[in-house]
C-alpha cells in the first residue's frame, strides 16, 4: 500500500477527525480565534489595541506608523515655501505647461496672491474665504446643478441658482416690476450674504428658499440683527406654491417640477 492510498483510507480520515474534534474541545485549538492586546508603540500614544498573536502589528493605526516611521519625511513650512517657488513656472518632462502657478484670491477683501499645481485651479486661498463666498449658495448639489442656469427668455446674461428663482423674475416681468438679481453682497459675522432679488420701486429685498435650515435661519438671523434698516421677504415653499397657482397659467415660459 502507497503512502497516498494509506491517507485515503476512510478509516484514517475518521480517526484523525476525531483527535481534531477533541483538541478543539479541550481548548488546544485556539489560534483561529485567540486574541492579544498590545500597546502602540509611538511616543505619546500608548493606545492598546487587540490583534492576533501572528500579527506583527506595533502601532494602533496607520497614523500612528506613520508618525513614527516617516520623521525623515517632514519638511518645515519655510522649506515648503521654497520648494514651492523654486517650481513655480517650470515643467513636466514631456508635458507642456507649468508645474506650478500663481492664483489670485477671489474674495475681493483677501486677494492674496498663493501658489499651487497648475491643474488645480483653485478661486481660494484657504477654505476660509472660500466659505466666505460660497456659503450662501444652495446647499444641495443635486438641487443646484439640475436647475441653475441661464434663462433666455429672462436675460441671457444671469444666472439663477434655481428654477424657483427663474420663475420668481417671470412673475416680476409679467407684473412690471422692477427687479435686480443678487444686487449687493452683505457681510455677516460669519459669513457673507447676497439676497436673491431686489425690488427698487419697495426697497425690498427678496431671498427664496425651500425650506429654512439652520444654517439658513442663523444666516436669516445675523442679516436682520446687522442691518435693520434694511427690508427682507423671505419666500418659502408655502408661499411659491401659491404664486405657483395664482401666476402659473398666465406666465409664459414657467418651470414646472418633474
């Protein structure tokens, strides 16, 4: 009898099945599921965090083994600086254009000139001032994207931020009124803020919104609290729908939902 055909013996397999099936009930099987804990090596951490004992994991995370590996990595900011300059304006190998490039803030009170990758082309210095700028636009990308745009049958040279807002300026001509989009930009405690519309006949401000979040009602807040002197009609989703109803048949061009 070969040594393969003496493994495959019914017989053998039973028995070697019943010795595994008694280890693993006494306990001295235990590799699969045993657990140890252990303390993160990197300086000022000493995290414990429980692994198997074949691991060789040292640190909690893969921060931690950064930290603790990469030291000879970290560059001190006046050094980044310099490497920054020395690659502004020159190129990829086999690629045309700068590596680096020279971008002006778009926050009219910064304006401060930064230095980042040519692809990038940010409008920011820092999420700070982006912030500043773009915090009072529709919150909702999907919102924003599917119905901003221009309108040609109100100005082809606006952009409206939503289809309420469109609809609102149709109600306006249709009415003969005067109106102004985004006219002025207000600057809150936080934040900036720029209404949606302006009616010169009522000195009114006009902003329309679905609904009233709380980031949109602190704004609400700050702006009224800031400038007192100044006259705001917020439109919410209640009062389009019935402007909806009243000026819908009438107005041409108007923007149903789907």
């Amino acid at each position: 009898m070969s040594r393969k055909d003496f493994y495959s013996q019914i017989s053998y397999r039973e028995k070697q099945s019943r010795i595994t099936k008694l280890n693993w009930a006494e306990g001295k099987f235990n590799f699969l599921y045993k657990k140890v804990n252990r303390v993160c090596k990197r300086p000022r951490c000493a995290k414990t965090f429980t692994t198997l004992p074949s691991d060789l994991k040292r640190y909690c995370s893969q921060s931690c083994s950064a930290t603790a590996n990469n030291t000879g990595r970290t560059l001190s900011l006046s050094a980044r600086k310099k490497i920054s300059l020395s690659l502004t304006g020159r190129t990829y190998p086999g690629r045309g254009g700068p590596t680096m490039k020279i971008f002006t803030c778009e926050n009219n009170d910064c304006q401060k000139k930064f230095s980042v990758e040519a692809w990038r082309h940010l409008k920011y210095c820092s999420n700070k001032c982006a912030m500043l700028i773009i915090g009072g636009r529709p919150t909702s990308p999907r919102a924003a994207r599917a119905k901003a745009g221009i309108r040609p049958d109100i100005d082809s040279k606006i952009y409206f931020y939503s289809r309420w807002e469109a609809n609102y300026a149709r109600i306006l001509n249709f009415l003969g009124s005067k109106w102004i989009h985004q006219p002025k930009r207000f600057r809150l405690k936080s934040q900036y803020y720029t209404p949606d519309f302006y009616l010169p006949e009522n000195k009114t401000y006009v902003e329309i919104k679905n609904f009233l979040s709380d980031y949109s009602k602190k704004r609400d807040m700050e702006f009224r609290e800031l400038y007192p002197e100044e006259k705001l009609i917020l439109i919410l989703k209640s009062d389009y729908q019935e402007l909806e109803k009243k000026y819908a048949p009438f107005v041409k061009g108007w923007e149903f939902s789907k």
